[in-house]
C-alpha cells in the first residue's frame, strides 16, 4: 500500500510519478494493489472533471496526500487505508468539497457513514446538499434531507441557503420558495446571499413586485433585529440595483447606485453593466456617458457584456459610428463578441445594423455577419441566414469556419442534407478542413437520415480530432446502431463514452432498448441495474424503456412500481407508458374496454385521466394466490 509520504511526495512532484516507482524507497511496493486511476470508467468519473491539484499543496497536512490517493485509486478502502481512523471533521469537510463528480462524492460521504468511526455533522451533509444540488440529483437531494431529518441532525441556516440555491439554479424556482417558507417556519431569516437567491428566483419568475416587496421585508426584519439602519455590501446593491432595473423603475434603480457610493462601496463590473442597461433603456444616453468615465476613473475595465450593452444601445439609437467604435474597442481588448447586435428575439434589426455599419466601411471581418446568422439559425430563419451569407461575399468579406459551421449545423438541424453538403463543400474548396464541430453536426444529420456508412465514416473522422465526438452526436450513432441491430457497434460507442466519463441517461435507455430488442434480457437488465444506481432514471424515456422492459419479461409488479416512481419524479407519462400500463391491466384481468375508457378520459382531460390511471394501477394491490393474477378492487 502507498504510505502517506510517499504519496506526499507524489502531491508534491509536478509530474506525478507511478506509485509504484515512488514506494520502492519504503520496500513496499509489492503490497500496493493493482493501479487503477480513480479517474477512469472504473471509478466511474471522467478526470477531466477533477481539479487542480495546485490549490490542493495551500492545504496542508495530510489533505494534498489523500487527495492524489482518492485520484489514484478507484477504491476507497485502498485510498484511504494510511489515514484511516485519523481524519478530522474539517479534513472531511474538505475531502468532500474537492470532488466535482457527484458520484464520487456520494460514494465517500457513505464510506465515511458505513465505517462508523467518523461523525457527519451538519456541514458534511451541507457539503453534500450543495454537489448533489448542483448535479440535480433531487431523489438524493430529498433522501439526504430525509436521512438528516431521522438523524436529528439539525438544519442551518446555511442548509436552507443550499437549498434554495439549488433548487432554483436547477431552474425548480417553486421548490426553491418552499425551502424559504420552511426556514421561515424553523425561525431562521435568509442571510445577505440567500436573499439574492430568493431575489433572483422571484425575477426569473417575472414577478418583480414579489421581489422587491421580499427586499423590503427582509431589510426591515433585519433592521428591526440589529436596532440600527442596516448598510448593505456590494452583492445587495447589486441586486437591488438589478431588481428595479427588470422592474423599469430607472428612478429606484438611480437611488440606490447613488446610495451605494455615499456609503462608500466601490461598484464592480456587475454593477456598472446593470446601471448602464438600465440608464440605456430608458434612453439616457449622457447618463451612460457618465458611468463610462466613472468606470475610468475607479479603473474598473468594461467586459464583453459591457461592451454588448453599449453596442445594442447605441445601435437602436441609429448611432451606428458609435456602436460600431465599441465594437472596434472591443476587439483591441481582446474580448469575443458573442451577442453583440443580434437584438436577441429579433436578428432583423441586427442585419440592418451590420448593413449600417458596412455601409460606412466600419466592418472588416465576417464576425458581425456571424451573430447576426447565429441568431437567424436559432430561430430557423435560415433562408435570412442565407441571404445575409450572399450579402457578406458580394461585400467582398469572406467567410470563416464558424460561418460554414454555422449553416452546416442548421441545415443538419432540420435533415437538409444537400444544403448541409453543399456549404461542406463550399468549405473545402476555399482550404477549410473538417473539424469537429463540424463533424459532429454531420453525424447528427446523417443519423438522422439513416446514412449508416456516412455516419460511421465521419465519427471515425471525429474521434481523431481535438476534442472528438460529443455527447449527442455518440448518442446519435448509438441510436442508428440500436435500429440496424448493431450490438457490437453500439457497445464499442457505449463503451468509448463510459471511459470519457459522458454516458448518459440517453446513452444507457439506448443500450437496454438495444438489447431487449434482440432479446439480450440478461445484458438488459444489467443495464437497468446501472441506471438505477447511477440514478440515470429520471427522463420519460427511461421510465418507459424500464417499464418496456419489465412488462415484457412478465414482471408486471417492477413494470408498476416504476411507474409510481416516475410519477413522484415528476416526469410526464406518455402514450407509450399508457399502452405499456394497458397491456398490464389486461394481462391482469382487466377488459379491453375499461383500458380503452381510462385512455378516452386522459385524451378528454389529461390531468383527470392520469390520475384515473394512477388509481387502476393502485386498486391492483392484491393477489389472487390461486391464479396468481392481480385483482382490480
């Protein structure tokens, strides 16, 4: 086994060495077990998601060493064994917070339970709330506060602030306002971050009355506690600030930068971008003049965003000489423009702009041409991206591989095949090679069009480019070997992500469609065990892959009480999971006219007919033992 100095040495080298060859000072070597990377499929994470083991030496101690060894070794008692038994609670606390793969994470949280020599207060299952959150893994969210509550392991107001905070950056706004009430209810109040949060969550939920009245009632409960007026740091303001921006209330908005600098708080990049949109819109051009000289002078450098808000602001002014200076700036910055004159929703008056500015021999390269066709792209308005295409060459501009990746992908989108080769040739004939963006969207077209040799010719061609086929393009040759019936193929794809650390909850439904299709029930269910402890059952594609996959091996209890659990998860039962369920009332002695009624009332009134399937598969509770069939009550 690696002795802890020995792996400190390896935390501590720059390029770490075999373990092996660093334990051959201590004659142990012959002790250490097979070397399997932690990283690997073994350890079922990919290393790319680890961090770096830089910020790992301003630790100290023993953190650095247990570290690499959690890096090194796929099992934990073998990661753990020179310390085990000697680590402290904030060495835990820390161990936890340095895995950026939920997995992982959970599966040392449970070493440390199942040991039973270490206590997990509050902050390890804080610690855990936040990486779980963060994954959206929300079964084990709420199995954790569950576990936390049957412990008696009382929750912080730090617990509720994770809580809101991932559940509304999981985009579960409503879930997020529970979590609030429930801290309301315990006594405790939102600190300044949570606040925000809260903040936030009611603005993407476009109610900025809510959010400001949650403002005031929180600063007036904290003024009441302390006594004295309360004065805000930096993230307040910048929330407020941006509150009654969205809100249209310039006047507020104004108050509150103004008072924001009488207290003596320097503004950030965060503030300076919010006033300016807000003084932008309501057209007070001189007062954006201001706050870029006021930018100057405190020497806070405008962003990208900056430099987007000035771009679109002066543009819908018609200020073209302007716009197209900041634009100018932006680029001597170094910056990549991204949205800039787009006009988000409305790409028109983006083309019109660009029109404006080369006109005035203001444009000198395609990118202005490229976020505006982007946008056309998106909103599949590509006969305008076409246009704007021929207006940029007639103009004598000429188009980058971003252009051509750009329409490529867009006509891949939408099964164009000609259009889509077409601008690939266009490509290749001006010099530009194949890269993998590229490949990647003509693997998306050529499965979608069922082009089998072209599809596999060009993902043999991505796999030796930088940075290789992505997630969806694998799950795409997946999908077209899963209809040709290709099990070796489609397990070479499988196999070749799981060891990159991107299968995915598609990927898996995939394979266990694949082989129940040829008949591989075994090799199936292996993968639906998988599914399950990986917790990669959460879409409606799952659910009914495994609901297919039990029905039709007879197992009609498993096939239901999956059917209850995608209920609880939220996912929406489909046609498909109807007829799945049909054929399970039927086969358990049901007609084929009660089954047709239930599916007659969910089309009528889907909400209703739900709930009228969910109490047909409930009343099926009992068993007949002598016919062993399910007796509808």
């Amino acid at each position: 086994m690696l002795h802890s100095d020995c792996l400190r040495t390896l935390s501590n080298n720059s390029v770490f060495l075999n373990p092996r060859i660093a334990c051959i000072r201590c004659r142990n070597h012959s002790k250490i077990p097979n070397f399997v990377p932690a990283s690997s499929s073994y350890g079922g994470f990919s290393s790319k998601q680890t961090k770096s083991p830089l910020k790992w030496g301003s630790y100290g101690g023993c953190i650095p060493s247990i570290l690499v060894a959690l890096e090194t070794f796929a099992d934990l008692d073998d990661a753990f064994e020179p310390w085990e038994g000697n680590l402290s609670c904030k060495e835990r606390t820390i161990i936890l917070k340095e895995q950026t793969n939920w997995r992982r994470a959970l599966s040392i949280f449970d070493w440390f339970k199942n040991k039973g020599c270490y206590e997990l207060n509050v902050i390890h299952y804080n610690v855990m709330l936040k990486i779980l959150g963060r994954a959206q893994r929300w079964d084990h969210v709420r199995n954790l506060w569950r576990e936390m509550q049957f412990k008696c392991i009382t929750p912080t107001n730090s617990t509720y602030g994770t809580l809101i905070d991932v559940f509304s950056k999981g985009g579960l706004n409503k879930e997020a306002l529970l979590w609030l009430g429930e801290m309301y209810k315990q006594g405790m109040e939102p600190d300044e971050v949570t606040m925000g949060i809260v903040v936030q969550t009611y603005k993407k939920a476009g109610e900025f009355q809510k959010a400001e009245q949650f403002f005031k009632k929180w600063s007036s409960d904290r003024n009441d506690a302390t006594q004295t007026r309360n004065f805000y740091g930096l993230y307040t303001f910048n929330t407020l600030i941006d509150t009654y921006g969205k809100a249209g209330q310039l006047k507020e908005a104004s108050d509150a930068f103004a008072q924001m600098l009488k207290e003596g708080i320097v503004p950030d990049i965060v503030t300076f971008n919010t006033i300016i949109h807000v003084s932008g819109n309501n057209g007070q051009l001189e007062e954006v003049d201001s706050l870029m000289e006021l930018m100057k002078e405190i020497r806070c450098d405008p962003d990208t965003r900056t430099y987007n808000i000035l771009i679109s602001l002066y543009a819908k002014h018609d200020d073209i000489t302007t716009a197209a200076g900041y634009f100018s700036k932006m680029k001597e910055a170094g910056l990549i423009p991204d949205i800039i004159l787009s006009e988000a929703e409305l790409p028109e008056k983006g083309a019109s702009y660009v029109r404006k500015m080369q006109e005035a021999g203001l444009v000198s390269d395609c990118i202005p041409y490229s976020m505006v066709m982007t946008r056309f792209a998106k909103l599949g308005k590509l006969e305008q991206a076409e246009d704007l295409f021929d207006e940029m060459v007639t103009q004598g501009i000429e188009p980058d591989i971003v252009i051509y990746s750009i329409l490529i992908n867009a006509f891949s989108d939408i099964g164009s095949i000609d259009e889509a080769l077409n601008y690939v040739d266009s490509m290749k004939h001006v010099g530009f090679a194949l890269n993998s963006i590229i490949c990647n969207s003509l693997i998306k077209l050529y499965t979608k069009a069922g082009y089998l040799l072209e599809a596999q010719e060009t993902y043999k061609l991505a796999k030796s480019l930088d940075g290789g086929p992505d997630v969806y393009s694998s799950n795409c040759m997946i999908d077209l070997y899963c209809e040709n019936s290709m099990v070796k193929e489609a397990e070479e794809v499988f196999t070749y992500l799981k060891h990159r650390g991107d299968a995915s909850e598609f990927s898996y439904a995939m394979m266990l469609c694949l082989y129940k299709k040829i008949g591989l029930v075994d090799e199936a269910y292996m993968i639906a065990d998988e599914m399950h402890d990986s917790g990669l059952v959460t879409a409606t594609l799952s659910y009914n892959s495994l609901i297919r996959l039990y029905t039709s091996d007879g197992r009609s209890w498993e096939a239901i009480k999956c059917f209850r659990q995608m209920v609880d998860s939220g996912a929406q039962p489909d046609d498909i999971t109807f007829k799945l369920l049909a054929t399970i009332l039927i086969r358990h002695g049901a007609s084929k006219e009660a089954a047709n009624r239930l599916e007659l009332i969910r089309k009528n009134d889907a909400q209703s007919g739900v709930h009228q399937w969910i109490e047909a598969v409930n009343a099926m509770s009992c068993l007949d033992d002598n016919a062993s069939t399910l007796v509808i009550k």
